[in-house]
C-alpha cells in the first residue's frame, strides 16, 4: 500500500495548516513527509503551514489562461491548504504492493510561479577558461612540459573537465500507455462524481452530480517538472507555486502504469473512507485527510503530468510517484465543484455521456 502526502494552496496565505494521519502519520509544519517503514500498515500524511510555506497568491484557481491563477474569481477568497491524509483511508482495494503505506498531495513552489524553466541547470560551461595549458613561448623555460602520451609513467593530474558529470536517474521513462493510464483512471472517477455515482464515505450515500466537471487530459510540460522534481528523491512536496501536486510512496516496485494508477485508486479512496461535506466548500476541517481526492476531483483542473523514480537513495521506499495538477485546486473557501445537472455549466462542449466537460 503506497504512503500518500498532500496539500495545497489558495488565494490568500492566512489560513493555519491541519494535521491529520492516513496510513502514517504526518508533520503539522512543514511540507515533508516523514518517511515510514514500508512494511508497517501506518501512512504519513503531511498537513502544510501555508503561512511558512505556501507562498499564498491572490490568484483565480479557475484561471487557465497562465500558469498562475487570476485573481478575478470571486470564490479565490480561501488561504493555502496544507497536506491532508488519513489514518482511516479504507480506500478502494488496489493491487497490494510490499508496503502498506501511502501518501500524497498537490503542491505549489516556486517565489515566481510564471517561471517554467526547467529546475534543472544546464551542466555544460562554454566559457569555463579554467586551467589553462602552460606557455611555451620562452625558450629557456624548463618548467615541467605539457603531460604526453609518449610518456606511460606520467602520472601528473589532467585537465580538469569543464563539463560537469550528469546526475543519477531514478526516473522511467513514461510512455504512451502509461500517459493513458494515469489520465483515464483520473477521467473515470470524475465521470462517476460528474453523474451522481461516487460514494460519500461509507453506506451507500452519494455525492451530488457535478454541473461544471472538465475531463483530464496529459500535459507534457507538467509531466517533465513532475520528472524533474521525483528525480531529486527528496519525498516531499516542491511547492513550486502554481500547479496541485500529488505524492506517494511505497516500498515494492512498480512499473510507471500500475504505480499511477494503484495511486490513482488510493488517492480518490479517501472520499468513501471519509466523507465530504454535501455543500462542497473546502474548508481546514472538511480538508483533512483528503487531500489527494479533493485535488483529483477539483472541477477546473483539467491537466496531469506524471512521474515515477525508484530506488532512490537514503530511503526504504523504493516506488516514489509525483503528479502535478493545472490548474491547481485545494483553495479553502471555495468548492470542490458546483453541484447541479451533468454539463450544465459547461462551455463550450461537454461529453453527456461520461458528465465531463471538454
């Protein structure tokens, strides 16, 4: 079972974070899990302090004009939301893996969420003049000459390299089925929430249907920072500043389809396992432990890009999936989505039959 983490961010950064336990518990402070054994049934959540570390924006989460959210909504009047697991998530039964723990939870991070340069720095110098090659411009020099090839007892040091050494990868690469994998089983559960089908904790309630529900779809872009940011191993969340983040952990190995989607299915679990409320507004109470659903079935995100590393170093967790989300959702105040009629606040199309506009 995979160790979740979750949290976010909303317009304003003056709401006070929420712990609560999932399957491991979870640090009320800051925006990293603490890691488990994965061979223990507990999960670590992470519940975040938005006024340290969510760098609140005054952004419109339905703004999916650029990568940071407008402030013309007048629902964006909620405060980040930290990290929100449970130690009740009795999720849908997904395939078992060696560890019974699971977390995760949709992120922001960077100071200037319009930056979408890639994290990474270019290793390659052109203009590195470092050590240059002795003069031999003065005839009565009799300095040490240049080391030669002639020479197989040389052993004086070389030229130091200009280029630096490329990092380790832990990351898979993603193919198309994967791609697939993670967006329909994100697509499957919204289509049952869009039409009044998901269960509201547990004895057979049920969620109101959605009038505004926008059907997923992969971004490459938001997969390569997801990539770039589970290759640092770091198992916590990026707080990159503009985009949702999930995470999860787990202690055997996967390949990158059955880890999206065993994430996939533990993540939306959380809604039967623990309920939410019928009015649909987010709020720190209605926020804990569930998280990682609330960002899969926010209404205007309509984006994904997913990666997977594993054996990373330093860590018992051999399986570490990072998805992020655009746009992102978790703003305290406003709704998960509005209830009403399947595609009746749509624009401009919406596929009937699955409830999800295009």
């Amino acid at each position: 079972m995979f160790l979740l983490l979750t949290l976010a961010f909303a317009a304003f950064a003056e709401s006070s974070s929420s712990s609560s336990s999932s399957e491991s518990s979870e640090s009320s402070e800051e925006c990293s899990s603490e890691e488990g054994n994965p061979g223990t049934e507990s999960e670590t959540t992470t519940v975040v302090d938005s006024d340290e570390n969510c760098n609140a924006t005054s952004d419109n989460p339905n703004d999916e004009s650029s990568p940071v959210p407008s402030s013309d909504s007048p629902n964006d009047e909620s405060s980040p939301v930290p990290s929100s697991d449970s130690p009740n998530d009795e999720s849908s039964p997904v395939p078992s893996s060696d560890s019974p723990n699971d977390e995760s939870s949709p992120v922001p991070s960077s100071d200037n969420p319009n930056d979408e340069s890639s994290p990474v720095p270019s290793s390659d110098n052109p203009n590195d003049e470092s050590s240059p090659v002795p003069s031999s411009d003065s005839p009565n020099d009799e300095s040490s000459p240049v080391p030669s090839s002639d020479n197989p007892n040389d052993e004086s040091s070389p030229v130091p390299s200009t280029t630096a050494p490329s990092s380790p990868q832990y990351t898979l690469p993603v193919t198309e089925e994967d791609k697939n994998a993670a967006v329909q089983c994100h697509n499957k559960f919204r289509s049952e929430l869009a039409l009044g089908n998901s269960l509201n904790k547990t004895g057979g309630n049920k969620m109101p249907s959605a009038s505004n529900m926008r059907k997923m779809e992969w971004d490459d872009n938001l997969a390569k920072f997801a990539a770039e940011w589970a290759n640092k191993c770091s198992i916590s969340h990026s707080w990159n500043g503009w985009a949702g983040e999930n995470l999860a952990m787990n202690g055997g190995t996967f390949t990158n389809k059955d880890a999206f989607e065993y994430a996939c299915g533990r993540w939306w679990g959380e809604l039967a396992a623990l309920g939410f409320p019928k009015d649909l507004i987010l709020t720190g109470e209605s926020f804990s432990g569930i998280g990682h659903w609330t960002q899969m079935a926010w209404a205007n995100t309509d984006r994904i890009g997913c990666a997977m590393a594993q054996n990373c170093p330093n860590t018992n967790w051999k399986t570490y999936v990072v998805c992020w989300y655009y746009a992102a959702g978790n703003y305290f105040g406003a709704p998960v989505y509005e209830a009403g009629e399947p595609c009746s606040k749509c624009s401009p199309k919406c596929d009937k039959a699955i409830g999800l506009c295009q």
